[in-house]
C-alpha cells in the first residue's frame, strides 16, 4: 500500500494525561504520550476519509515531570435508559446537579510537556480520483505552519489544550533511557472473536514500548510486537 513521506510536528503544553487504563477511578498517566494520542493531535490538524495516520516515533524533548491535582468530578451519569425513555415520551428529567454529585478525586498528570510525533498516512479503501499522496502532504504541512485545525488539539484529556508548530530539525530529545513496560497502542474497532460468535465494537492493543535515548519507536500496527 502507498504511503507518504514520515511527517513530522512538534507539539507541547503546560499539562498531559495519557490515562492508563487499568486505573478504574483516579486518572494516572503514562509515563510518555501514546499512539493513540498523538494520531488524535493529527486528526485534528487533518482528517480525511481517505487517509489513515500510523504513528513511527515519539521523540521526549523534556523531563518527565509529574503533578498531582485534586480535581471535582461528577460522581455519576445520567443512565442511558433514561434518555431513551425521555426521547420516547417527549419529556422527563436529565439533569445532574455538581452540588449533589460532586466527588474529589487525586489525578497524576504530567507537566511542561514536548514531543516530536514522526508519521506517515496511507491512502483508505475510501479515496477519491481526485486524492492522491502529494495532495495530502502539502495539506498538512500548509495546515501546520499556518497553526490551522478542524478542532483544538488536546495532551490526551480534553481539560489540556496542546500546541503545535512545524518540528525544528536541530531540537533532540531529552536523553533518558526507560522501560515503560506496556502501553496503549490504540483501539482496533469492529472485531470479531475468532473463538465465538461474539462482536466487539473496540478492542485495546498493546505493545512493549522503551525510551531509548529520550525517543519510543512504535512498530507498525500488523507487527507480532502488537498484542490484543
């Protein structure tokens, strides 16, 4: 399959949470931004139905620094039943009050945060004529140095905004060498369990990522080194 050219961005903000998710109530980041996270940063700039984003490297450009914050979250959410029987009678109740559900919960996120994301996309099944390789390169470039989106970009969490700009050639990573044991690779949707008839709308996959020298190289999505 055709595919572009490594494509590169730089993008930074004051704060970052890439949620585990074996952590069930307190949001607690991974050590580095995922895949997942960084292609969401790219669809944001570009999205397409024609191209697909695959993430090759995540260069660290600062120190892995971490804060904790005690946040208000609400304690509940308004039952899905509730609001189809309220679309069904053409009235009812969907309000949550914070004054009665508020609950404190700790988060660990990360602070003062840089990467370097280097991806490619390769042209979908749902390419037109007139879409070609060439087109959607220039695109993003031109969309990058202009800081244009199709919505603000976020650090994982919609709570932290993150910036972007054109990724400067002589900028190196931060250089630390770290396992960072399994992470988050992205969510494969619309799967079928080869051991049942069962259908699984999203299915999360892993893979054994390690910061060498301040960056994680992702291997390619059909790689053995992808579990789930």
């Amino acid at each position: 399959m055709a595919k572009s050219k490594t494509l590169k961005i730089k993008v930074w903000g004051e704060n970052a949470c890439f949620t585990r998710p074996e952590m069930k109530v307190e949001r607690v980041s991974y050590d580095v931004m995922t895949p997942s996270a960084a292609r969401g940063i790219l669809e944001a700039i570009l999205w397409k139905p024609a191209i697909s984003w695959r993430i090759e490297r995540i260069d660290v450009l600062n120190e892995i620094r971490w804060q904790s914050v005690r946040r208000n979250e609400l304690g509940s959410k308004i039952p899905f039943s509730n609001v189809t029987k309220a679309m069904k009678d053409g009235k009812g109740s969907l309000a949550l009050y914070i004054e009665e559900e508020r609950q404190q919960r700790a988060g660990l996120f990360l602070r003062d945060v840089a990467y370097v994301i280097h991806a490619h996309f390769s042209l979908s099944d749902r390419k037109g004529p007139a879409d070609n390789i060439k087109k959607f390169e220039e695109m993003f470039e031109r969309r990058v140095s202009k800081g244009q989106c199709h919505h603000f970009p976020v650090m994982g969490n919609r709570e932290f905004p993150a910036f972007f700009a054109p990724a400067d050639d002589g900028e190196r990573p931060h250089p630390v060498d770290r396992d960072l044991g399994f992470i988050l690779y992205d969510m494969e949707f619309g799967v079928w369990d080869e051991n049942s008839s069962d259908y699984e709308s999203a299915r999360p996959r892993f893979f054994r990522a390690r910061l060498e020298s301040g960056s994680m190289v992702v291997p390619a999505w059909d790689s053995a080194e992808v579990l789930g």
